[in-house]
C-alpha cells in the first residue's frame, strides 16, 4: 500500500514546512502555513466545504445537535454519524468540528495534493484530535497516501490523528439510546440529587430508579446523568433493567 512522498525533509520542524493549511472562517477562506495553524479555533471555524444533497445519493447526509457545543454539526454517512455520537459522548471532547480544514502539500513528483478530514475535536486540556472516519475495507490507496499526510501534519502539531472505522455494536447502540437523553431539559436538580444517592452503592438500573419515584419520570433524568458521566455503567454490554449503575466509575 502505498505510503506518504513528500518533498524530502526529515525533522519535525522541516516536514511541518512542507504543509498547507486552509480554514473558513467569517472572513472567507485563509490559507496559512501548517507551523502557524497550532492555536487556531478549527472548532469555532466554518466547515470548508459544504454537505450536498441530490436525488440518488448513496450516502446519508444531515447534521447532529451536539449537547457538547449546543450547536449543529455535519456528517456524510451514518458512519461518520456514529463516531460524531461518539464524540459527542466523550467527556474529553469540549469542541467539534466537521470538514474542519483543507491540508495542502506536495508530492515528490511536485504534485499538489488536498484533503480535508471529516472531523477536529478540541480536547479539554488544549489539545485536538483530527479525525477521518472511512472502514478499512474502503481505504483506497490514495486515501492512504491522504491519511499518511494528515498524520504527518498531525504529528508536527503533536494532535492525535485517528482513521475511525465501525464503532463496538454494543458500545454504540447504548450510547445511542442515551443520546436520545442528552439535552438539558432532562437534567432536574432533585431527580438528579436522589439518583446519586440511590447508586452510591453499585444497584440495578431499574432497582435504583424505583427507590426514587415513578421509573416512568425517573429514568429519563438517570439516562442524562448517565450519558454526562455522572452515573456509571458497562456499556460494552447491552443496557437492560438490571444492570449495575453506580455513582463512581470503576477505577476512580
């Protein structure tokens, strides 16, 4: 499989040097050198190309309400919907974007080549994770050498780079169903106060919610609380009523 060719450079400094990067924001589109685009707010930035819709499509477009940034963000399949669910669910992540950037360089034969990758996630401590969803049986080869160049440019920023395929089945469908509870309306103060009491002790979902009050208003505010981390569960295993929730995760 073929690999990145870049204009020759070996440090870190020099390969950075060799890479483009352009971004949208209110101003239009600005193009800067890769070394100057470290402490740029790709988060706060406009997508750099648009989410089409056509008669025929093959690939499902639309946009997700992210409770992350309260804000509307992009995909082009359901793919790419379910890593930004995921996104969306990591207590890590406190910004996101779609098609956050185009990155630019050259080729050893002199060509010039571009890619924009689907997703920029800014991390609490400062940090970003760059993030192009494709399942690898779909990796062409020029994807490839596209993906060897964003990990380069990545790694000069020292940002986490990652080619995201499928998520856990399981993982994914609990984090789901949450989802469907992520908006703050769910959040009721006193609810909320109980439930941490209810699960301080390692108790069954449904178990707990009972010792609250009526499940039925109950467990809409304990799936909030769980899908903001602040209840705990396994969720590599299928969520049902008597699985262990409690108020501290396991390690902590």
């Amino acid at each position: 499989m073929p690999t990145l060719d870049l204009v020759s450079g070996g440090a870190r400094a020099s390969l950075a040097e060799r890479f483009e990067l352009a971004y949208a924001d209110e101003r239009g589109e600005q193009r800067v050198p890769l070394t100057e685009s470290w402490s740029l707010s790709f988060e706060d930035y406009m997508p750099v190309r648009g989410f089409p819709s056509y008669k025929g499509q093959r690939h499902h477009v639309g946009r997700w309400w992210t409770a992350t940034t309260g804000s509307l963000v992009g995909y082009e399949s359901w793919l790419e919907r379910d890593r930004l669910v995921l996104l969306d669910f990591d207590p890590e992540v406190v910004g996101i974007a779609s098609q956050p950037f185009w990155l630019f360089w050259a080729t050893g034969e002199g060509k010039v080549r571009s890619h924009a990758p689907d997703y920029f996630a800014r991390l609490a401590d400062g940090s970003a994770l760059v993030l192009d969803v494709r399942s690898a049986d779909r990796i062409k080869p020029r994807d490839q050498v596209a993906f060897d160049a964003t990990r380069a440019a990545c790694d000069a920023l020292s940002w986490q780079y990652e080619v995201a395929g499928a998520p856990p089945t399981s993982l994914l469908a609990n984090v789901r169903w949450l989802a469907g509870y992520r908006h703050p309306r769910h959040y009721l103060p006193d609810v909320a106060a109980a439930l941490r009491t209810a699960f301080a002790a390692p108790t069954g979902l449904l178990h707990g919610a009972e010792q609250v009050g009526d499940p039925i208003a109950v467990l809409p505010v304990l799936f909030h609380l769980l899908w903001r981390r602040e209840l705990h569960t396994d969720l590599d295993r299928p969520l049902h009523p008597e699985v262990v929730v409690m108020a501290e995760a396991v390690g902590s």
